[in-house]
C-alpha cells in the first residue's frame, strides 16, 4: 500500500520532519515487486529503521520501507549456525534472540538501532567486531530488473562503515535477507577497554556472551541518547585515518591525542576527541546540538529542521579542517 504526502519524522531517529511524495511498505519480495510495478519511479530510497538518515528537503521519490520478517536456521552442527534473516527484523531483537539461543559473535553489537538489512550495508560495527566478522551471504532486489540477487563476502567489499552498497550499487540494490554464521563455543571479545572495565565493576572475570551484551549496553546507555527521547543518528561522522605523521604534528600542541595504529603509516583518530577538544561538545542551539556525552552524536531536541543539522555538521567540519588540518567525514545518509 502507498501513501501520498508523507511526513517522514516518524519513519527515522532524528524524527525530524520532511513531506514524502510516495511511501510504501513492504513484507515480502512480492509485495516490493508490485509497488514498483504500480509505482514506477527512478527516485527512490529504501529504509529500514531510519536510524542512519538525515533528511534535509522535502523527497518527491519513494521511501519504501522494508519490513520483510523471518529467522531461519540454514545449518548447524556443534560448533555453529548459519541463520538466514529477514532484512526488515529488527537488529538488537535479533541479537537478544541470537543470545538466548546461545549463538555468540555479535553480542558486542548489542543495542545498534535499526534492521538486520542495513547491517551489511553499513558493515556496522561496535567495540571491537564489525558485522563483516560474522557474515556469510545477502540476498537483494535489484531495482532494474526485478531480480533478486546472491552476493557472497568478497561481492560486498566490506571496509570501515562501507560496503559495495554505499559505492557503485548505491541505489540499486534493495538487501532482502542476511545470512550469518554465528558460533556456540563463544570465544568472547573483551578487547575493548571499556567492557572489561565494565566487567571488572561487576566482578565478572568468566563473561558469557551474555555478560559481554549487558556491558555493552550499559556502556552505550552512559553516553548515547536514547533517539526516543533525543532524536539523533548515532555517530554523525567517521572516525578519521591519517599518516603517522600527520599524528605527530598534532601531538606536538595535543600530546595526549588518542589514536589506533591501523598498519606502519596509518593512524585512526576519534573524530569525538577532536570535535570535544574544539569545544563543540554540548553546544546547543535552539532545538539542535551536539550531544553533551558523546561529541560525535548530533541532536535533534525538539522541532530541529534537516537542514540545521547538515549546516551544523559543515560548520565542526570546517572547523576541524582549520583547527586539525583533518578533513572529516559524514556518515550518517543524507538526502
Ligand atoms: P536506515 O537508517 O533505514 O538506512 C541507512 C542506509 O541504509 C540508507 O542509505 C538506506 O537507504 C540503506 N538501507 C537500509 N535498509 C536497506 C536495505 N534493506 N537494502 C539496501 N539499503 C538499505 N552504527 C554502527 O555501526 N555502530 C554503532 O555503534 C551505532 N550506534 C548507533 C547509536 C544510535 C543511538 C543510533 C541512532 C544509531 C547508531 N548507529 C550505529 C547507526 C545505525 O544504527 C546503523 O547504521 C544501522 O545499521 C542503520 O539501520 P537502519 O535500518 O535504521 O538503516
Ligand atoms: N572521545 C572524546 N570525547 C567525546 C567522544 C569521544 O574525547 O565526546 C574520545 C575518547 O578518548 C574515547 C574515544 O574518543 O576514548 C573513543 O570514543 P568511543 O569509545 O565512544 O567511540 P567512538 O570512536 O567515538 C565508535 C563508533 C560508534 C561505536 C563506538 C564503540 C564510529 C564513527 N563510531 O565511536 O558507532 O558505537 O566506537 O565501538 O566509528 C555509530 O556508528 O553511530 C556509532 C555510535
């Protein structure tokens, strides 16, 4: 079914308002068949969640949204399963289900908003394992055709917050379902600093997979806010990679400058630290800001326009281009 003259706000986390021309919902790969076929556009976007978008202008495509259900178990045997899932199933109910069923590797992305579908598209990723880690295969819809799809690991090139999806096929594909391979011998990732301080707060020095999802939505609970009561996006812009020596001279006015050695030449910089240290960190104005935990989020606290918040993250770009000498990257979808 296809509604006329949509406001979008409810459909996204930054609840932000903008009219939609057209949007449909669909549960199934025929119900996305017909809508295209009734509706035949060449402007069009599909949403999951709407928990990575930002809409700065009113869109005179169609927003189709994908609700297409179903976990099903492809194989499994004693040390794993591969579970085939339906795009438009919501990710941390997933994960909570994985949990419970004592299928382990994606517990450290616990509570990601949005759906299963966006997650390879995106290569979402949280303390320490990327989606990238436990994928097998997706399925989509290619627009063009009506023709579903097989895309392996090596068809989706995967990098940091990226995928083949957001490059030479943005637009073109819709993702139908996700297929993992999960394990149940549970080798837990503590690596990242805050969950074992986390774990060692509640004295756990044995954690299940259980423990590690708990961990980690306390930790996100503590400095990301919750988009039903503040609309946001999640991180608004990508942590950057620059040279060491890019990193050195820095250092010599920031010596205390986080970073992350990538390989011998390259360096990942919290763009949160940077942004903090400018000191944008919880400035408000009017109804949009930067979120005062979390330097990276961009908020929506009340009737913010898309297009405040865009002109905002230009301005902590410019800022930190002048300030650091780094040019920052969105990576949240603006359209
Ligand atoms: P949407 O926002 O609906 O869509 C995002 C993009 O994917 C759009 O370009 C859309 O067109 C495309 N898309 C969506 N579904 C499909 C599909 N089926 N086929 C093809 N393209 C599709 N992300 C992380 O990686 N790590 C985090 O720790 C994290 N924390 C967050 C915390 C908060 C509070 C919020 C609000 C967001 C956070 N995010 C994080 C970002 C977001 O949750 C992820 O990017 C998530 O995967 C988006 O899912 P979605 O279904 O809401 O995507
Ligand atoms: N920092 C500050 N001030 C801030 C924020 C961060 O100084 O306001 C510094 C601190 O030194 C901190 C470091 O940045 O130790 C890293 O911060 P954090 O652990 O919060 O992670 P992040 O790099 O800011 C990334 C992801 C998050 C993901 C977390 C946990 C990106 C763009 N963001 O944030 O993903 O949840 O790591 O793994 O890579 C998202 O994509 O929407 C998202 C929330």
């Amino acid at each position: 079914m296809i509604k006329a003259n949509v406001d979008i706000a409810p459909y996204t986390t930054f609840n932000i308002s903008a009219r939609v021309k057209s949007l449909g919902i669909f549960s199934s790969t025929h119900e996305l068949s017909e809508i295209l076929e009734q509706h035949p556009t060449k402007e069009i976007t599909v949403l999951g969640g709407g928990s990575n978008v930002l809409f700065t202008q009113n869109y005179e495509g169609l927003v189709l949204v994908n609700r297409i259900k179903g976990i099903a178990i492809v194989e499994e045997d004693d040390s794993s399963v591969v579970v085939q899932v339906g795009a438009g199933e919501n990710w941390h109910e997933f994960v909570l289900q994985s949990i419970s069923r004592g299928w382990g590797g994606i517990e450290n992305l616990s509570l990601i908003p949005g759906s299963v579908g966006a997650s390879p598209m995106q290569n979402i990723g949280a303390y320490g394992v990327e989606i990238k880690d436990v994928f097998q295969e997706l399925t989509a819809f290619n627009i063009a055709t009506g023709k579903e799809k097989t895309f392996d690991y090596a068809a989706c090139e995967f990098g940091y917050r990226e995928s083949i999806f957001k490059k030479a096929l943005k637009g073109k594909y819709i993702i139908t379902s996700v297929t993992y391979r999960l394990n149940k011998a549970h080798i837990v990732n503590t690596s990242y600093g805050a969950i074992e301080s986390e774990l060692e707060n509640k004295s756990i020095t044995n954690p299940t997979i259980k423990d590690v999802s708990d961990a980690v939505i306390s930790i996100r609970q503590s400095k990301l806010p919750d988009p039903k009561k503040i609309g946001n996006a999640g991180s608004f812009f990508k942590n950057p990679v620059v040279s060491k020596s890019a990193l050195k001279k820095i250092q010599e006015i920031h010596p205390d400058i986080p970073s992350y050695s990538l390989d011998d030449d390259r360096v990942k910089i919290p763009a949160g630290w940077l942004i903090d240290t400018a000191g944008w960190k919880g400035k408000r104005f009017g109804d949009y800001g930067v979120h005062t935990n979390q330097a990276l989020v961009l908020v929506n606290y009340d009737n913010a326009k898309g297009q405040e918040i865009y002109d905002l993250s230009q301005r902590i770009l410019d800022d930190i281009k002048e300030r650091f000498g780094i040019h920052l990257e969105r990576e949240v979808n603006v359209i």
